[in-house]
C-alpha cells in the first residue's frame, strides 16, 4: 500500500479504532495501540513507514512528541504540587540520575551491551512517558496524590530523559575525537538559555498579548501552536532534544497563566494529543520488523526483567526517603514506570548515530526499547489497578455523583444516595446552605465548583455523573456546559430544564448550553421545594420478578417521578435510560413519590420481601 493519504487514513482510522476498543472494554489504551500497529505494520504489511514516509517519518514524530509534551505541561499546576513537591524534586534530582547509574550498569554487565550504547539506552530509559501515563491514570483512577506524583515525574522526566541520553551521546563523540569539549560545552549553555529562559519568556508574551486583546480569539490556538513549534526547533538546532525541555516549559508557563481562554485551549490540546498519540503509537509499532523482533535474546530480556525489578525500585526508594510519602505510594511509584513515545523516537535517532561512529550494537536500541515499552505498557497497564486496589490508594471504582447546590431537594436525594453506598458530594458557594448537609454526614465543597480552587480540592474522577440542582437556571445550565467535556454531555443534569415545543422558542436556550434534565417532568427548583414541604419523599424500591417495574408504575400512579436506576451491578441510569433499563426487573429505582402513595411504598416493599423470602423457602426445600 503506497498511497500516502490511504496510508494516513488507516493510521488514523486504526488509532481510533484502538482508543474505542481499550475503553469499551477497559483495556490499557497503549497496549491496544501497540498491538494495532504490530497488526497493520510487521503482521499483516499493510503499511511500511520507514519506506513510505522516507525522511518526513523522524520529523512527524518529532512534532507529535513536540505537541505532546506541551500539553501535558499545560496540566501541571503549582497548586497541585503542594502536597508532592517534595516528593516530585526527590523523583527527579535524585531519583533520575541514580536510575541512570544503575541502569548503565545493568545493560553493559546483565545485556552484555558496550559501555556507549549502554549509557546512551540507559539515560533514554529514566524516561517515564505521559503518552502512556495520562491513559493509565485515566483508566486506573488512583487517588489524587500519587496520581499527581506519577503525572509531575512523567512530564518533567520525559525532557530530561532524553537529555541523559544528548549528554551521553556528545561525551561518547568527545571520546571518538568526533566534536571539541568547548563546543559542546558552548551548545549546552546556549541550549539551556533558549530551552528555560528564553520559553518563559515566550511564554509570558503570549500571556500578554491575549490579556491585552491583540489577538483575536480564533487566532489564539493557531499561535500557540506556531509558538511551540518555533520553540522546539530553535532550541532543537542548538542541542538535539533540547527542544523536549522547551516546550515542556512553555506548557508549564501558560498553565499556570490567568488566561481566560485557557479552558479551550486546553480541550482543543486534549483532543488533539489523543489524534497524535493514537497516530504516533501505530505509526511506531508498525515500523517493527521481525528481523527486529528477533534481535532480543535471553540476556537483553533479563536486563529488561531488570529494569523493572531491581533498578526502577531501588531508584525511587532510595529517592524519596524522607520525602513525606506513604511507603505505599513509594511502591506504587517504584513499580509504574511505563516508557512512552519519547524513548522510541530517540532511541531510533541515537541507533544510528552509533552505528555511524563504529558502536556494533548502537542498531539494537531500537528492538530494545520497543521492548521495553511493549512491556511495560502490558505489565504496568494491567497490574497498576490492582496494585493500587490493595496498597488502598485507588479511588472508589462505584459510579459517583456530583451534587451541585445544596437544598432540602438534594439533602433528600442524597441521604437516599447515601443509602444506597452510592459516592456522593455537594458542592455550594452558600455556607448556611450547605449546614443543611453538614448535619447528616455526606460530603461537601465550601466554594464555587467553577474556580480554579475547585480543580485542586475536589477530586473530580471520584464521580462519574453531576447534578446541578441550584434555584437559578442559568447557573446550573453553565456549570452542566463547563463540565460536560469532563463527565461527557450525557452525563450532567440539571433541575429545571424544561422545552416549550416550538424549537424556535426565545424561551428555550440552545442545544448546545446546558445538561440533560434529570426530571422529565421539568419541574423548578422551587417546585420540588414546594412538594418536599407538602410531604413528598424520595424513595428507593427494588425490583424483582415478582415485583416489577410495570407493577411499582401501577402502584404508584402518573405523578411518579423517576431519579434514576440503579442495576444490579451497581450502574447508574438517568431519565429515560431508567426506564428502560428498570424493565429488566431487577435493581432498585429512585423515585419522588407523593405523600399519599409513602406509606403504601412502605407497605409493598415489606410485602415484596416478604414474598421473596417465601420463594426463597419454598426453593430451599
């Protein structure tokens, strides 16, 4: 297959096709794409980079990783760092280096490589990837602080990995009487000015101009995006990678900037980042060849088994005593360490530069880090969930509910909620509202959800669905429009949201703005006040086959206002999707119920476990 667009459109489309499948079926995204690119590249041969892209293949992955490393940068907040800033300088300023020792030792005495290319590999393999970080802490939901701590060490590590391994090159070059010490010195110095300096700086300029109103908005994302690109090569002609750092740094200076269109970019930079990341892996893994498949033998595998066991661990250990973490999620630090894009695109630049200079096995770096990527991303994708599981630093894996707006409404809701071992939070701005809650024990957030504060407080990947319930419309339909990228548009709900029929309505506000509303009846905040003042309950009722959900509709009439379903294995489902999954007949049902049809709940529930028990009896004989 030559055609080069064919060729792209199956990159692309594989990708993707990867992404769906790994959170289908909560699988490790990187592992999916890793294998799609073995599938379509030395598997099948559908496509040969190396030979279909020529020279352009080193400088797409150059800018991808470019594009990368700048967003996660974007994602690094100091306020996040308090509470692992320790913890972080520990990782990084001892930890890397000491992995760098090691792990030069290793690779010469255990994969029996020469000093050069074990120096070089062993500089590149301190780098643990936010290409391959980012999905797992996605899918793992660790708690925030070591998933801040892993998140911090990716980013900043990534740059300075591949930077171990600049250094190590050039002193090998020195050595082979290839470049003069002073010129190298000369580049470093150059580099570092450009690569820290001179990107906060750019930084701070972009800040400037889009505070000031010199650029319009629809040229914002365009120039930033040339700012990183410009950043990258400028810094890149001085030292080779040195680039890495600077859009790392550009990244860190606008994140933690107080730009108003920050959010956007940020969601345009994520979606983007997934294309790139999705692209990049298929295109790596697809340039694999069996002859370096069949390069690795048994003494490389166990310097690999080595990384893993002994140098990783030592490192991170050794690092952070005193540092203030658990000794918990000093393990769990010790033992995730997957390699991402980064090491595969340098490790393919420094393979041959060695070959070059006479290094026999500078060519094996290459397999070698694909290995040690494929390995990791395999073994720490599917033991990080576990391993967080039992060492208690995992957050609750239950489906969760964010509350916004504290009122007798969802002081009811969520004491059922709570009931029912479902994770729930409230969130208000209003503290003598929030005192209504304070008093039955369910957890709460002083504060506007919206602020910047918020990010850092409330841990959002706790909870899977939200419910803005406060008496202004408006408000919650904004809340539920800045969080919908976050838990997905049909994920948020709100009180109040009622459409008149004629869609060109001035009443109805667009499509666009706003959740789902969680009653289908429409009703108003104050409504549903009225109605809890007048004696409505909000009821929890389960269902069975005996009891079922056309039989708990009868009983209880057209004013019966369903909240949501709860199945079996513990799945929420909201409006219509209750419905529909409740006539499966088995789960529970929240509802609003009137006050004339309580007591009967009460009743039918006694008489359904009733029923059930003597079932249960008759089969137990």
């Amino acid at each position: 297959m030559h055609d080069i667009i064919t060729e792209i459109a199956l990159i692309g489309a594989t990708g993707i096709a990867a992404q769906w499948l790994s959170w289908r079926f909560s699988l490790p995204a990187i592992v999916v794409l890793s294998l799609a690119g073995l599938l379509i590249g030395p598997g099948l041969g559908l496509i040969d980079p190396e030979s279909d892209f020529g020279d352009f293949l080193r400088p797409i992955i150059a800018v991808a990783v470019a594009i990368i490393l700048f967003e996660g940068g974007l994602t690094l907040h100091f306020h996040e760092i308090r509470e692992t800033s320790m913890g972080v300088r520990r990782l990084v300023l001892l930890g890397g280096p000491l992995a760098f020792l090691l792990g030069t030792i290793a690779a010469h005495f255990v994969g029996d490589l020469s000093w050069p290319t074990a120096t070089v590999l062993s500089g590149l393999f301190v780098v643990t990837g936010p290409t391959v970080i980012m999905p797992l802490l996605r899918q793992a939901r660790l708690a925030q602080r070591p998933a801040s701590l892993l998140r911090w060490e990716a980013i900043i590590n990534d740059p300075i990995g591949a930077l171990f391994a600049v250094l190590a090159f050039e002193v090998i070059l020195i050595n082979h009487h290839e470049q003069a010490f002073s010129d190298f010195a000369m580049s470093i110095v150059a580099a570092a000015v450009v690569a820290l300096a001179g990107a906060y700086l750019l930084g701070r300029g972009l800040v400037t101009v889009f505070s000031r109103g010199w650029v319009p908005e629809y040229l914002k994302v365009p120039l930033i995006l040339a700012a990183v690109l410009v950043a990258y090569a400028a810094t890149d002609l001085l030292v080779a990678e040195a680039g890495l750092v600077a859009v790392t740094v550009l990244g860190i200076t606008l994140g933690n900037s107080r730009i108003a269109s920050l959010d956007e970019l940020k969601r345009f930079k994520e979606t983007m980042t997934v294309l790139l990341v999705s692209g990049v892996f298929v295109l790596l893994t697809a340039t694999l060849t069996w002859a370096d498949l069949t390069a690795l033998n048994w003494r490389l595998a166990a310097f690999i088994v080595v990384l893993l066991l002994v140098v990783r661990p030592l490192s991170v250990l050794v690092a952070t005593i005193g540092s203030g973490l658990k000794l918990s999620e000093r393990l769990l630090v010790g033992w995730i360490a997957p390699r991402g894009i980064v090491a595969v695109a340098v490790a393919g630049l420094f393979g041959t530069e060695l070959a070059a200079i006479g290094v026999d096995d500078g060519p094996l770096m290459v397999p070698i880090t694909f290995a040690l990527v494929f390995v990791t991303v395999v073994v720490h994708g599917f033991t990080l969930p576990w391993l967080a599981r039992h060492l208690g630093l995992a957050a609750d894996r239950r489906s969760g509910i964010l509350v916004v707006g504290a009122s007798n409404f969802t002081k009811a809701l969520t004491a059922r909620l709570k009931e029912m071992k479902i994770p729930t939070m409230v969130a208000d701005r209003n503290w003598s509202r929030l005192r209504l809650l304070r008093q039955t024990e369910i957890p709460t957030y002083y504060g506007e959800i919206l602020s910047e504060p918020a990010e850092f407080s409330v841990e959002f990947n706790r909870y899977d669905y939200l419910i803005a319930a406060t008496d202004n419309d408006a408000y919650n339909a904004l809340v539920c429009t800045d969080f919908g990228p976050h838990f997905g548009r049909t994920d948020v709900f709100q009180i109040g949201r009622q459409r008149d029929e004629d869609s060109g309505s001035k009443k109805n506000m667009a499509v666009t703005v706003g959740g789902r509303p969680l009653l289908a009846s429409g009703v108003s905040y104050w409504e549903l006040e009225r109605r809890l003042s007048s004696g409505w309950k909000i009821q929890s009722t389960p269902l069975t086959k005996e009891y079922t959900f056309e039989d708990y509709r009868n009983e209880r009439g057209d004013d019966l206002e369903i909240l949501l379903y709860v199945a079996p294995d513990g799945s929420l489902f909201f409006a219509e999707q209750a419905q529909e999954r409740a006539a499966s007949n088995a789960g529970r049902i929240l509802a609003m119920v009137p006050p004339e049809t309580e007591n009967q709940d009460r009743t039918t529930e006694k008489s359904v476990r009733r029923k059930v028990q003597r079932e249960t009896d008759k089969t137990k004989t």
